[in-house]
C-alpha cells in the first residue's frame, strides 16, 4: 500500500504557526470529520485526542508528532497533516509536522507501518524542506506519491526496535557501567567492541554478582545475613574490574526481520525480557524490550 493512498488534500494543513496544541487539533479533528464518517465526531472526538495525549508522548525527535486515536466501530484508517512554519512546542520538543491519525481497533499492524513511513519522511531533510514548503494539500500528497513510499504489511523486529542504543564497552570499568545503568535507567546493556560488533550483554545482575562472595553462591538461602559486608567487595572492585570481566557472552539475539510473534514467543519460553538485535555482520542495531512490544503493539505507541 503506498502511503499516499491514505492522503485526502482537503485534511492536510500548511499554516504559519499554530496558537497551541490545543487549536491545531481542534482545527485538524474538524477536517477529518468533515470529509469521513466516523461514529464519534466533533467535541467527543477532540476530547479522545487531547485525552491520549496526555496519556503517552506523540512526539519525536525528528521533528513530527503522531497522535493515534482508535475509534470504536471505525473500519478504516485516515489522518490529518498539519505543516507549521514556526514549530510547536511539545514538552520541549520542537515539532513542525504534526500526523492525527484515527483507526480501528484491530489495526495495529497497519498503523505502526504507518508511523514507520511517516519517521522515514521526517528523517529526509530534503523532502521534509519540500513538503513544509508546499502550497497547499494537493502539492503535499503529489510529493509524497512521487517518491512512492510503501507502508509494509508486516511487522518485524526492526520496526519497533529501539535503534538510539546505550551500550557498554568491554574495557568500561564496573564504576563508569553503574553510573551508565542508573543514568539510562536501564538493568541490562549490550557491550560492544569500537567497529560496534556486538560481544554480549552485561546486566544489573552481572554487577551484583561481583559483591557476593563465591561461598555464599553455594548456599540455597542467605536469609540469616542482616549486615551489608559481602558486598562491601564490589565498592573495593570496581575501579578494578572490568565489564569485560563479567558479561555474558553467549547470549541469545534477534535479527531485525525476526517477526514479532517469534520475539515474544522467546520472551515467554525464557527468562529474558531484553534482546540485543544484530545484523548478518554481527553488528549491534538495535534492543528491544518486553515493554517496547507492550507499549507498539499493544497501546499503539512507537518510539
């Protein structure tokens, strides 16, 4: 399906600027409900756009926001494009191009297909000048139908996978890795090599594991321990040890066109919740999560 068969030039906007968020979605909720039927129109609709987001960011650093609205009873999938000269600010984000989308509740599959093909555009500097600098929805759609982009049926590993990577490098000392872990938030990192071939992946638990002595592995409860002394060891260890030391290397990984009901059938068979995703090179490209699938397929949020 190309993209542009989705466009209606009479719902795209091209505006100056737009007073708040507020107006432009007022303004956009009006065009689609005057050129499409849906069962919930009007103030009951633009209450389900600023109710969602609120709920969830819609924004990216590319410059394009994507609200998403499933309508009850809906049986297709339609937006509304708004190009802003002046940028709009969204929670310190500053955004330009704003796509209201509105579908069914059984179209996950299309709509984040969708996203994916609207974040390609807005990654295209050269054809994001173009389409700000059309005049008019009808030069808007001509643009984009010219470069014939596709939305894919399928989803894969490689359309939800988060691709802004925090990663580690064998040589990191445990200090420097901890203080990665708690500034991302995260429990688990792949660990690179400097041409960013992926070695392994080292985890909260990785780092724990250094401050429990070997004997105290050997038994099957510690609960009799009150004092805080075993791991003492890891503050004396790790300005020496390093993450190198102490991934895991053989871990299991996804490739990018690895289809989702194969990642979450691995996730449910095993323990893990986070996979490093590694092309045919052996290049990291990505990671992907138990609640990035929750988040983009579940709740219809890409990020």
């Amino acid at each position: 399906m190309l993209l542009a068969s989705l466009l209606n030039p009479k719902t795209i906007l091209h505006l100056p600027k737009a007073e708040s968020k507020e107006s432009l979605y007022r303004e956009m909720v009006d065009l689609i409900c005057k050129k499409h039927q849906l069962s919930t129109c009007g103030d009951e609709l633009y209450k389900m756009v600023m109710e969602r987001e609120t709920q969830m960011p819609t924004a990216y650093k590319t410059g394009i926001a994507i609200p998403h609205i499933r309508v009850e009873g809906f049986k297709d999938t339609v937006l509304s494009m708004a190009f802003l000269e002046e940028p709009l600010d969204y929670s310190g984000t500053p955004i330009n191009w704003v796509c209201l989308v509105f579908s069914d509740k059984s179209s996950s599959n299309l709509y984040l297909n969708l996203v994916a093909a609207l974040l390609k555009i807005s990654k295209d500097q050269e054809m994001m000048q173009a389409l700000l600098e059309a005049h008019g929805g009808a030069q808007t759609v001509h643009i984009i139908k010219k470069e014939e982009i596709r939305i894919k049926q399928d989803i894969t590993v490689a359309d939800i996978m988060v691709t802004d990577i925090v990663s580690a490098k064998p040589g990191d000392l445990l200090s420097h890795f901890s203080e990665t872990l708690g500034k991302y938030s995260h429990s688990c990192l792949p660990v690179v090599d400097e041409s960013g071939k992926f070695l392994g992946e080292a985890s909260i638990l990785n780092l724990l594991k250094v401050g429990v002595p070997d004997y105290l592995m050997m038994l099957d409860n510690l609960s009799f321990l009150r004092a805080y002394e075993p791991l003492e060891k890891l503050f004396e260890m790790e300005d020496k040890i390093t993450v190198g030391e102490i991934m895991d290397q053989d871990c299991p990984t996804l490739r990018p066109d690895a289809s989702i009901p194969e990642v979450v059938f691995e996730m449910i068979q095993g323990p893990k919740r986070f996979f490093s995703v590694v092309d045919k090179d052996g290049i990291l490209v990505g990671v992907v999560t138990a609640m990035d699938i929750m988040m983009q397929i579940f709740m219809g949020v890409v990020k």
